[in-house]
C-alpha cells in the first residue's frame, strides 16, 4: 500500500498560489486545480502512483510556465477519489431517454427478463410493421438464434462470440446520459 502523505511531503504542488515580484502586476493567491485522468485500477491492473505523480508534476511545470513570479507555497486539499467500475454489459429494459426515442431511430424492445440483446437482434432480423417495441412480435424467432456459451444479460466481450455463432456482425453504440 502506498502511503498518500510521502507524496504530498515529497513534492510541493498546490492550489494557491502567489505572484509577489515587482515584475508582475499579480498580487495576492491564485487558485490553481490540477487533476489527473481517470484510470482503472483491478486485479489484473494495478495503480501506478508513480505516473499519478509525473502526471501532476507535469501539470504544475506546465502552470508554472505562465509567469516566472508564480510560486507554489501550499497544498490546500488533495483528492483522491475512488469509484466502483462496473463493465458495460446488458440488463433487462431500461426505458429509453427522451431526447433518443424522439428521433424514432431505434427500436428499445420491451423485456422483462435479461435477454435484452438477444431481442434487440432479432428486431433488426425481423423488423415488425406495427409496434416494434413489443416482446411479442420477436418471441417466435427466439430459438432461431445460437446462443450457447452465452450468459445473460450478454456482456460486451462475449458479443464476438455470439457473431461467430451466428455469422454476423453486431454494431455497438453507447449512450452516455446527456449526449
């Protein structure tokens, strides 16, 4: 385990800083923030604290470049935030946002089990005239699909999978909130 206060006593990076010399019209702190990517850190991956600190290093030198005058004196709070990852993969129906369902550019079958990507597959296969939406139309396709060695909801790496299987292609796209 790495201890966090080495890395704050062994380099000095801060948010405030102060621009004191004749030469410069700035008196007084300034904040600064300086942030690093996000990276993902699991059992196959560990977190390099030494990038984390070449990263922020790098970030200071690159504020500091603004003005010779700017002198860092104080870290006045250090993140570090830690967030559960949790992979890409299928559920049961979500409801599909507004500002996509509008554009009547896709079809968001209506499920109430974890087999999400199977209907929506066969909704492309055998597109239904009226109401589209509904399981109905797509349950007698169902075993015309080669599902084995699947897990339901399917996760994103087993989508190669089932495109052998099928011999077929699967266009992926994501829908980040807002976008």
């Amino acid at each position: 385990m790495y201890d966090a206060t080495k890395l704050l006593d062994s380099h000095s990076w801060s948010r405030e800083v102060r621009g004191d010399s004749h030469h410069s019209p700035v008196t007084g702190f300034s904040p600064a923030y300086f942030a690093t990517p996000a990276v993902t850190v699991n059992e196959g991956q560990e977190y390099d604290i030494d990038t984390l600190q070449t990263n922020l290093l790098h970030k200071v030198d690159q504020w500091n470049k603004r003005s010779p005058n700017f002198n860092i004196e104080r870290v006045s709070r250090f993140a570090f935030s830690i967030h559960p990852y949790r992979p890409l993969h299928g559920s049961t129906f979500v409801r599909t946002p507004d500002f996509m369902a509008n554009k009547h550019c896709l079809i968001n079958v209506q499920n109430n089990d974890e087999k999400c990507f199977v209907w929506s597959v066969l909704s492309a296969l055998y597109p239904a005239t009226h109401h589209p939406y509904r399981l109905l139309k797509y349950k007698t396709h169902e075993h015309s699909l080669k599902v084995e060695g699947l897990t339901f909801p399917v996760q994103t790496k087993q989508i190669p999978l089932f495109e052998k299987n099928q011999a077929l292609h699967i266009h992926k796209r994501f829908c980040i909130r807002g976008e």
